[in-house]
C-alpha cells in the first residue's frame, strides 16, 4: 500500500513538471518571442511561477523516487540490465536537475525568458527519455 503511494505520487509529480514544462515551450516559447514588451512581461511571470512548480515536483519526484528504488531492488540488482536502466535514469533525473537550475538563473529568465526556452527544450526532451525509463522500470522487475 505504500510503494503504491509513492508511486502515485512520483508518476503525479512527473506529470505536473513534464506537462508544464511542454506547456512552457510550446506556449510561453512562441509568446515571448513574437509579443512585445507587455507579452515578455507576462511569460517572465508565468516562468517564476512555473519555477515554483517545478521545485516542488523535483524534490517529490527525488523523494518519491529514491524511496521506490529502495525499495524494489532496481538498484541492487548486481549486472542486470534493470541496474543499469535505473542508474541512467538516475543519471538523467540530475541532468535534468542541473537543467532546470541553468533555465532558471535570474539571466536566462529576463526578456521573456528567451534564454531559458532553448534550455527548457532540452530539459523537455531529457524528461521524456526519463519517463520512458520510469515506465520501462515499472513493468519490469529486476533480472
């Protein structure tokens, strides 16, 4: 009953982040860029809001997350291929985790936020490939 929590809660919280961050590039992008002045200002406003989204789905999914790969023994599992997967998975969470802190440096969130689109992409398509591990995990116990 509790893995079963968790897991609501970190597939919950990787929902809200992966969702506002395609939000985030497929609306906020095209804003910035063709608005004016008034239209910068309020994609910089919807970005700090998103920020704080963002943290709190972070530290839920790495919660959630270290818990779950305590244990279902993904991490323990010595030379499985499940070991490896989860390892890269983890690999790529802290990628994305150094990108979301880089998109968000008060720099790259000025004028619109033009410098932390190009960064949210990256980290739009590193969550992706995060999920898909997740979701490879998930329905395969390790060998």
């Amino acid at each position: 009953m509790v893995n079963e929590l968790f897991l609501f809660l970190h597939v919950f919280s990787a929902i809200i982040l992966v969702g506002a961050m395609h939000f985030a590039v497929t609306s906020l992008g095209p804003l910035a860029r063709r608005g004016g002045e008034e239209e910068r200002k309020v994609v910089s406003a919807a970005l700090d809001r998103f920020r704080k989204l963002a943290i709190v789905a972070a530290l839920l999914l790495f919660a959630t997350g270290g818990h779950l790969a305590a244990n279902t023994g993904h991490l323990t599992a010595e030379g499985s291929t499940t070991a490896t997967l989860a390892l890269l998975k983890v690999g790529l969470a802290l990628a994305l985790l150094a990108v979301g802190v880089l998109a968000f440096t008060p720099g790259n969130t000025a004028e619109g936020g033009r410098g932390s689109q190009r960064l949210l992409r990256l980290g739009l398509v590193l969550a992706l490939l995060v999920v898909g591990l997740g979701t490879y995990l998930t329905t395969h116990r390790p060998s």
